[in-house]
C-alpha cells in the first residue's frame, strides 16, 4: 500500500507539473495538434450508435516539449451500453542534443468492459531520435517505471490490485506520404513481472481542405494477464473526423 501511494503521488505530481506547462503554452499560443471526432448510428432491425472522440496536443518551448493525449469512446446496442472507455497521457522530454533527450511520462486508462477498474502508467528515462528530416520523424524511448492494475472482481488477483515495476519500451514513426497524407505508427510496450500490457495504433490522415481532413486507424491493445471471461487482445477500427490547428 505504501508503493502505491508513492505512485499514486507521482504520476499526480507529474499530471500537475505538466498542467502547469501546459497553462503556459497556451498562453503563448504554441500548440499544434488535432481533435478527432466519428460518429455511427444504425437503426431498424438493429439499434446501434458509437461515439468516439480524440485530441492530441503538443508544444515545443526551447529544448522542452509536451505532449497531451486523451480520448474517449462509448456505444450502445439495442439501448444497452457495450463500451465505454477513456484514456489519457501525458508526456515531457527535454532536449540535451540535437538526437538524444530525456523523458517523463504518465497515462491512465478505464475501460469499463475489460474487467480492470483502471491501469495506471507512470515512466521516466531515454529518447532517441533516430530520424529526422522533411518526409520522416522516427522516434524511440526506454526508460523503467510503474504500473498499477485494479481489477474489478478482487477474486481475480487476490486483493484485486496489482502494483509492479516495469520496463516501458516505446516507438514513434511519422511518413509524410504527400503534402495531403501522412502515415504514423505508434507502439508501446510496457514489461512487468505479473503482466505485460501492449498498445499499437496505425493510422492514416489525409487532409480535405483547410485544417479539416479524415484519419482511419487501427489500434490493438494487448494485456498478458486479464480478468475471467475478459480476452486478451482488444482491437478497434476506426474512421474520424481530424481537425489540425
């Protein structure tokens, strides 16, 4: 219980800090990123409607810079919920050369239908950028670190919490296929002693005019352990809505 408060402590600790920043980059107007939204709505022999929602943010002040994920995503069948889940992250990494940084990072993430309550990451350690030019970014990160997993049935993991130390492993690789179309794919690999948890997104955004544009992607996440009657590999397609600003 006392390592969990510790943890607990830092990733809130973290959360602020980088809150603190972020106030202040948006004070000096130097955000980029985009906000995703999809929508699907079926009716007649079968009632169903999905609602997703992402944003990702990011600013660079100097050898700073900060990175801001959240998204959210609930749908019903025939009037009864069948997801519901949310996600967030937050990353800080200082530039100490032009190729090598250092980073801390923190992320939470409740899905209602995995049998977890919450999982919770908190990291810290070493980036490579390993390209870098007009057409590629290719970024990778090692560092250890901290997870806590909840379960929702106690039974399933004795006093239903898990709280271990990991090694998180992660990779970020960007292609701009055209000035209209760039490809990215995303993969994080966070190692422990009782359960390893997975996370690749791949995805394609092409731009239709002004800052609106269209983004398909293919996100799977995979936990090693996972709670009675729940499946290992969760995996979801979706098409969106992209505004870049």
């Amino acid at each position: 219980m006392k390592y969990l408060n510790s943890t607990l402590v830092a990733v809130a600790a973290t959360v602020a800090a980088n809150g603190v920043f972020a106030q202040d980059a948006a004070a000096t107007k130097l955000w980029k990123g985009d906000v995703e939204f999809g929508y699907y709505q079926q009716e007649g022999n079968t009632e169903e409607s999905s609602v997703i929602g992402k944003t990702n943010a990011k600013r660079s002040s100097g050898k700073w810079t900060y990175d801001i994920s959240a998204e959210g995503q609930n749908s019903e069948a025939s009037g009864i919920r069948a997801a519901e889940r949310y996600f967030l992250s937050n990353r800080l990494a200082y530039d100490f050369s032009e190729f090598n940084y250092t980073f801390g990072y923190a992320s939470a993430d409740k899905d209602r239908f995995s049998g977890f309550v919450y999982q919770a990451t908190i990291a810290g350690g070493y980036g490579r950028r390993l390209l870098k030019n007009d057409r590629f970014t290719w970024d990778a990160e090692i560092g250890p670190g901290a997870r806590v997993s909840e379960f929702e049935n106690p039974s399933d993991a004795g006093d239903g919490q898990i709280t271990e130390a990991i090694l998180r492993l992660s990779t970020d690789f960007a292609w701009a296929l055209s000035e209209t179309a760039t490809f990215e794919q995303k993969l994080a690999v966070e190692r422990g002693d009782q359960n390893t948890v997975s996370r690749s997104i791949t995805s394609l955004k092409t731009k239709i005019v002004g800052g609106l544009g269209l983004k398909i992607s293919y996100t799977m996440e995979y936990n090693e352990v996972v709670p009675n009657e729940t499946v290992h590999l969760d995996r979801e397609t979706s098409v969106t809505l992209v505004y870049n600003y």
